[in-house]
C-alpha cells in the first residue's frame, strides 16, 4: 500500500502593509485551440488576474488615525487588475501585493 503524502503550506511570515494583500496567483493552465493545439502557459503573454488572498495588512487609517479594516479575508478567491500589484518572491514561491483598491471582486 502507497504512503500518500500531503503537500503541507508553509507559513508566510510577511505581513503586508496597510491596506494591502498579499496573494498565491492562479496557477495557468495549458489552453487548448478548437483544432486541438495546445498552447502551453509559458507561451501566453497573459498574467494570472485571480488567485487566493493568503496575508493581509491592518487597514488603511483615515485622517484621524483611526484604522479601517480591510474587507478581505484570508482564504478569499479574489479577481484583481491585471497591471495593479507588485510581484514578489517569498522562499521559492511568487505572490503578489494588492493594494485593496486594485481588488476587483471575490468569488464564491
């Protein structure tokens, strides 16, 4: 009988700033043409415009120093711009920091 091995998800120790978030983009699939090619990832030019909310900052602060939490959770599925985050690389992963605003909507 085979071991099955679970793939366990490292701790993130970065903590973004403000009102930002700190997103795993959607991995790419392979896309494939109505004639049956098969266009690899590495061959689109498109970045990835979702993926999963893993970190979040502690809010923005208003004029009077008050904080306003962020509506975003961790764990939430997010649609972003596509040219509205900064690229990041923590241990051998990528992510990318949003700012809140730059979050178009969650899925469910």
């Amino acid at each position: 009988m085979a071991k099955k091995t679970q793939k366990k998800e490292a701790k993130i120790s970065f903590k973004p700033a403000g009102d930002r978030v700190l997103v795993k983009p959607e991995a790419m699939e392979d896309e494939k043409t109505a004639s049956g090619i098969i266009i690899p990832d590495t061959a689109q030019k498109e970045k990835p415009e979702r993926g999963l909310i893993v970190a979040v900052g502690e809010g923005k602060r208003n004029e009077k120093g008050d904080v306003l939490s962020i509506r975003y959770k961790v764990g939430d599925k997010v649609m972003f711009s596509k040219y509205g985050y900064d690229e990041v690389t923590i241990g051998d992963e990528e992510y990318y920091v949003i700012s809140e605003s730059n979050i178009l909507g969650t899925f469910k």
